[in-house]
C-alpha cells in the first residue's frame, strides 16, 4: 500500500503537498481538494459515495478566499481537514488522496 512520506500544507500559497513512499510527489491546491470533499453532503446522499475524486476537479478549482484552518490525522489512514468556509465532515484516505493527485502524469494514466 502506497502511503504518504511527507504531508506539508503550504497557507501562504494554499498548497497541499504530499510525498508518497514509492516516491511520487502530488501538488494539491486547497480549492481543488475541498472541491472533491468525499463527504455525503457533498457527493449529494449515501448514492454517490464511493467513487474515485475527478483528479481534473483538483487541478481546476478556484478559489482564492478559501483557507485551511487545521488538518488531523484519522487514524493511520486518512486526513480530515478543518476548512474557513466552516466546512470539516470530508475524510480524505490515502487511497482517496492519491487518485486524486492532479499532476500530468496522473492524468495521462
């Protein structure tokens, strides 16, 4: 199982830069993250969760008033981020975080 390295969330540039072990590096903007909140408010009911984060939903989000607040760890599988727009409910798994990376080699595959 691929699990991150490093986690370093950069508030100034409202990054969030992941390092996984096999040595992959994903870039993640705080917009593009919270657009893909994997939460059932979010994904609108029980009905649609489960399915893989559209990486290209990262990559073009907007949306420079937005801040991160505070990230906790869950347990040894995901993170839970605590959002400015009082938003905290998405649990973002490693599995989830990783298909959804936004880089181009990611999206070509």
């Amino acid at each position: 199982m691929i699990r991150p390295a490093s986690i370093t969330a950069d508030r100034k540039q409202r990054i969030l830069t992941v390092t996984w072990s096999d040595g992959h590096e994903s870039v993640y903007s705080f917009a593009g993250l919270r657009a893909v909140c994997p939460c059932v408010e979010c994904k609108g009911g029980h009905a649609h969760m489960g399915g893989p984060p559209d990486p290209r939903i990262v990559r073009d989000a907007v949306d420079d008033s937005l801040d991160l607040q505070r990230i906790e760890q869950v347990g040894s599988y995901a993170l839970q981020f605590h959002w400015s727009d009082g938003h905290s409910t998405g649990i973002y798994t490693w599995d989830m975080l990783r298909n959804a990376c936004p880089c181009g080699e990611c999206l070509s595959e």
